[in-house]
C-alpha cells in the first residue's frame, strides 16, 4: 500500500470515527436535541459512555491528522488520485455528518436561539437565551453554556438563523438541521470555488480538495460541530475568484512566469520535475510561457482585476463580514495584493482599491446599520475574551500578579494586536515579495495574501478555537508551492495547531458535560498544559520559518525576462529556446526552458 493510499485510509477511519459518535446520540460530546426523534437530524440514542463517546472523537482526530500528513507528503512526492473523486468523497461525508445531531460543543442551541429571538421579535443582540427562556420558549430553554450571552454574529448570520428557526418552528432537533443545511451549502460551495480556481494544476487541485472538501479535521470540528464559522469563509474564498480568478483563456495565458530562476532541478535548459518545482506547473502552451502583446491586456500580466472585480469583492468581503467581523481581513489581504502588483502605478491601484472599500463599506456598512450599536458593543466584548487553550492565558496569569484589574486583558489584548502585525508582515514579505511576485506569479496573490492576514490572526489572537481555523484551512490551497518559500511548512503547522486546539476541547463545553475522574486529566493535561505550549511553539516555527523563507528566496537568482516578439514561423503560444532568447525562424524551441 502505498503511503498516499494509506492517508486516504486513515482518513476514513477519521470520518467513520467522528459519525459513529454522533449517530450514537447524547453524550458529553453530544448535547441533546429536544424535539421529535423522528426528525432531523437522526441519532440511534445509545448514550454511549463519556469513554467511548470522548475516545472515539480522539481516535477520529489522531486518524485524521495521521492520514493529512500521508496524503499531503504524497503529493508532493508525485502520488495522485483524481481530485474530483477525492472532492466528492468529502462532500458525500460532509452531507452524511449533517444527517446526525452535532457534537463536540452547544454552540449550535445558541444559534437556534438566537434565531428564535428573531421571529418573535426580540433583539438577539441585547436578548439573553436565559431571557427568552423566562418567557417560556422552548428553543432557548435548551441553549446551555452561552445562555446569558447575546449573539456575537453579524446580521446575515442572524438571518440565517431565522429562517432556520421559520423552518424548525419550536423545534430546537428541526431548526439545528436546517442550520447544518446552511452550513452544509456553504462548506460545498467553498469547496467547488477551489476546485474550480485550481483547476490549472492538477496537483494544486488534490491539494485543494484535502486540505477542505476531504480534511477530516475540518469535517470534525467544523461540519460535525455545526459551526456558523463556513457562512463566513465561503464569502471571503467567493471574493478571492471573483477578484483574481478564474479568469478567460487569454487571461489566464498572459498571466504565466515572466522571467526565470535558478532552483536545484531547475536550470536553463532543464525540465522541471514532474508536477513543477514544489507544485507548481509550467505555463499552458509550453514552460517558455510566451504569448503575444495583444493577448496581455489586463495589467501586470494579465492579473490585475478591473475595478467592476474590485467591488464585486468588496461586496462579498462585505457579506463575509455580516456573519462574522474577521472576515474583513480578506478584503485587506486582497487591498495589499493589488498594491504589490501594480507598486506605484497610483492611477491604476486608486480606482481599484476604491471600488473594493466601496463595495465592502455598502455591505458591511447596512450590516452595522442593521445590528445598530449593540452588535458592534457585543463584538468588542467577544475580542477581550482569551482562551483557556491559548498561551495568552498564562501570560495575562503572570500579569495578573502586578496589575488589577481589566489591565492584564488590555496588555494581552495590545500584545496580540502587536504580534499580528508582526507576523503579517513577515508572512507577506516572505510569501507574496520574495515568493510569488518575484516568480511572475502575482494571479496567485490574492489568495496568498488573505491566507496570510488570516493566519497571522489565528495564530495571534487570544481567543482560539478549533474551528476558526476553517479561514486559513480554506485560503491555504490557493497558495501556490514555489521554491523557496515555506508554503509547505505552513501546512504542518496550520495541521498541527488545528490538531492541538481539537484534542484540547474534547470537549468544548460544560453544562452536562463532566468527565468522569478516569478522564479528569483531560482539561488540566491537555487544555491548560499541552495545547498552550504546541501552539506557543508553533508560533515560534512560524516566524523561523518565514525567516529562513526570506533568506533561501533573497538568495535565488532572478533573471528578469523581456518577451521578444514572436517568431515569425511560430504560431502563439509560442515557447522561447532559453530566457531571453528568440529563437530562430523554423527552429525548434529547446525542451524545457523556463520563464
């Protein structure tokens, strides 16, 4: 068996692990759905014991990280299966698990509640659940451990919920389903988005497809728990494609390298390895990537969106933000993307970078007009919180011990926004300016930069949970693998952080939920001790990594290339003997010149 046949294994398992624990039924990992158990979503109702129930989700995480590491380390070796099949397979799971109630947290209940306060009139952004439930309402009866907190979501995600609560009635089993419907469009749509924007590269598209379609930690954390957190990324991926991709044909042509570097496997003259050099596959038309002038409207070549694009994206990101606020960071990601490619070309950047506020000020301004003052009150609110699985919590500890107050939420709160930035820019610079522009890959710019606003976030911010990483996991296949950069690496620790945080809230609620004492080590070993530190690590590597990037892609040697027009008895495409060289009327270009 090979190793990537391996990791698709393992990912089975991982997938059978996590829906065995939610068709079993009410668990501490499964909270219970109060309405007719002959609707949706279905359970067996076996109660099964806190050990098996909090086993089988760890045995499903293990499984499921064992079998990423394969397939990914596969891939780059060469291994391929068609990704359209491994694409299907993710979706068929992630309809599958949407069929069983959620686990691993309650957040779901409040959401139905939120959405209840809707239809009857209540504000869910100054209503409590514990509020309505006063009244007598059954669906917020049932919310359990967020029950004396109004909603923290934007007004779509609201709306969502109350259609959802039209749906479900007073049945808090029916409106869950309907949410998981919800939630189930979105993580499909997101999925065919990649699919569809990577479709250049065979490669890169398996990629895309396990690193979200068939990623069985996201299908864990994310689909199983019923997440709100999909509404968001399908808008912010939404506004990476119709910014800059999938493009027309001739688009996509005058996009390719404009110019060569030198790279182990990579010489003049020499033919890159099979899949490309880290991933990353020679232009359509042949590796020399010459297309005519009149092919190369569009910008830099070829990739700079029109400002029509920009506020289409602006929309999205606009819409991405009326469910949840960070989906902002997308359309500033996509802002530093254009100012990299086009530099200081001010009449060309300004229309573009106004088109795209334009766009997200309509959205997100009628989002905050909706919610009035008390949304942005409870957002706010939300921001000063920190995780008990986060390193941050043992840094505000220490400060505790020399200021009182709301003082030590305010240092970690600074501190966090300090290192954001911090990693930010250390991943934009190692990524997009010594990755991907000086490569003559700026169509892959977009995506690279929102992954690294959102990553530089996650890894950041005080509060975490497992599935906020949906954002980077969802940005990640858009960030192409060239030489010299640490794409690859960011893989593994995306893997790795997203692996901790979901073994450190097995599980990620209380109310009904005590662990027995031969589980009891569970919170004080492994929330408060090892997830900190992983992800404490891991935010080190990261920034050693970019680092190290930044030096190996300073050290390559970049021949900048002028097309010379085109042989007069070669049809376009047309592939060039060597970088900067014309060939010859009637002669053949060489094999495997690269620019």
């Amino acid at each position: 068996m090979s190793e990537g046949t391996a990791g698709l294994v393992a990912i089975g398992v991982s997938v059978a692990f996590t829906f065995a624990v939610a068709v079993a039924g009410p668990s501490v990992m499964e909270p219970v759905l109060p309405g007719w158990a002959g609707s949706p979503p279905w359970s067996l109702g076996l109660h099964p014991s806190p050990y098996l129930a909090v086993g089988l989700t760890a045995a499903g995480l293990a499984a499921g990280t064992l079998g990423l590491v394969l397939v990914l380390r596969a891939v780059r070796g060469g291994w391929s299966v068609p990704a359209r099949a491994v694409l299907v397979a993710g979706l068929l799971a992630a309809a599958a698990l949407t069929l069983v109630p959620p686990f691993g947290s309650s957040d779901h209940l409040s959401y139905a509640a939120y959405g209840r306060m809707l239809v009857t009139g209540h504000n869910p952004y100054t209503t409590t659940p514990d509020q309505l439930a006063a009244l007598g309402d059954p669906v917020a009866r049932a919310v359990q451990d967020w029950s004396g907190t109004p909603s923290v979501y934007g007004p779509l995600a609201t709306a969502i919920q109350g259609l959802a609560s039209l749906a479900g009635g007073t049945s808090v089993r029916l409106t869950v389903f309907v949410l998981g419907l919800a939630n189930l469009a979105a993580f499909a749509i997101t999925a065919l988005l990649l699919h569809r924007m990577t479709r250049h590269d065979p490669a890169q598209q398996l990629r895309a497809a396990l690193l979200w379609a068939c990623n069985p930690l996201l299908l864990q954390v994310l689909v199983a728990g019923a997440h709100v957190d999909g509404q968001a990324v399908v808008f912010g991926v939404a506004a990476v494609a119709v910014m800059f991709g999938p493009w027309p044909r001739e688009a996509r042509e005058a996009r390719e390298a404009r110019g060569v570097w030198e790279a182990k496997g990579a010489r003049g003259g020499e033919a890159p390895p099979k899949g490309g050099l880290g991933g990353w596959v020679s232009p359509k038309g042949g590796p020399g990537g010459w297309v005519p002038p009149e092919e190369r409207a569009g910008g830099s070549g070829g990739v700079v969106p029109p400002a029509s694009r920009a506020l289409a994206a602006g929309v999205l990101v606009g819409l991405g933000f009326a469910v949840k606020v960070t989906s902002a960071l997308v359309g500033v990601g996509l802002a530093i993307a254009l100012m990299l490619i086009l530099g200081r070309q001010w009449r060309r950047l300004a229309p573009r970078l106004a088109a795209l506020g334009a766009g997200f000020a309509v959205t997100a301004g009628a989002a905050v007009a909706i919610g009035g003052s008390a949304m942005l009150r409870q957002s706010s609110r939300a921001s000063d919180m920190v995780s008990i699985g986060s390193p941050w919590r043992v840094i505000r500890t220490i400060i505790h011990l020399a200021v009182t107050g709301t003082a030590a939420t305010d240092i970690v709160k600074s501190g966090a926004i300090a290192l954001m930035v911090v990693l930010a820019v250390l991943l934009i610079r190692g990524l997009l300016i010594r990755g991907l522009l000086i490569r003559g890959l700026p169509s892959a710019a977009g995506g690279t930069a929102a992954f690294a606003l959102a990553l530089a976030w996650l890894f950041a911010w005080p509060y975490v949970l497992p599935w906020y990483d949906a954002l980077a996991w969802a940005l990640l296949p858009l960030v192409p693998l060239v030489p010299g950069t640490a794409a690859a690496g960011l893989a593994w620790l995306l893997l790795a952080r997203t692996a901790a945080l979901g073994f450190g809230y097995l599980p990620a609620r209380q109310t009904d939920a005590a662990l027995p004492p031969g589980l009891g080590w569970l919170q004080p070993v492994v929330r408060h001790g090892l997830t900190p530190a992983v992800l404490a690590v891991a935010t080190a590597w990261l920034v050693v990594l970019m680092v190290r990037s930044r030096g190996s892609a300073g050290a390559e040697r970049w021949v900048p290339v002028t097309p010379p027009p085109a042989p007069s008895s070669c049809a376009p495409p047309c592939v060039l003997p060597e970088a900067g060289q014309q060939a010859a009327p009637g002669e053949a270009p060489a094999r495997g010149a690269i620019s």
